[in-house]
C-alpha cells in the first residue's frame, strides 16, 4: 500500500497552473508525494524532467478564489515564483496573529 508523505512549505512559493477544471494562482502552504512499498514515488512517473523513479510532487495551493486550498499535481503548474524570507529589521518586532 502506497502512502502519501506531506511536508509544509516554510519559504514562500507562489504557482500558476491550470488543473483538469480551471486554472489556480496561490501560494503553497504544502508538497505531497507517494511513495510505494518498493521505494519513493510511483514507478515511471515523475516531475523532474521526465526522469522515472523520482516522486510525482503534489502542491497544496491557497488560490483566494477557491473555498479551500487545494492539491494540484507538479505537471500543472505553468509557473513559480520564490519570495525571499523577510526578518524583521533590527529593533522591529514580529506582528503577532
């Protein structure tokens, strides 16, 4: 039986895509992947380039037009963008939520 593995995202990543139905923009709040009995990701498929035997990466995506965040396969993205992790400057406190 095959599991899936889910890892939050701690670094902003903001994906375009468009999925079976419409299309999503948002920021990734996860990865997913499954991994079989036999070893990591399902046997010939992947999102590295094409190359077999690597997991087939899942994003959990917030889109603001949805009503909940949503998984989205790696091959459905059409574009991401990373964001730098910003510190507060020195004396500045963090905003509390």
């Amino acid at each position: 039986m095959a599991d899936f593995h889910v890892v939050p995202l701690s670094k902003t990543l903001l994906v375009e895509g468009r999925g079976r139905r419409e299309t999503f923009r948002g920021l990734v709040l996860a990865i997913g992947w499954w991994e079989s009995a036999g070893g990591a990701g399902a046997p010939g498929r992947s999102s590295f380039g094409g190359a077999a035997g690597g997991p087939e990466l899942h994003y959990l995506v917030s889109d603001q037009t949805k009503s909940a965040p949503i998984w989205v396969e790696g091959r459905q993205l059409t574009s991401q963008r990373w964001f730098p992790v910003v510190s507060p400057a020195e004396g500045e406190t963090e905003p509390v939520s």
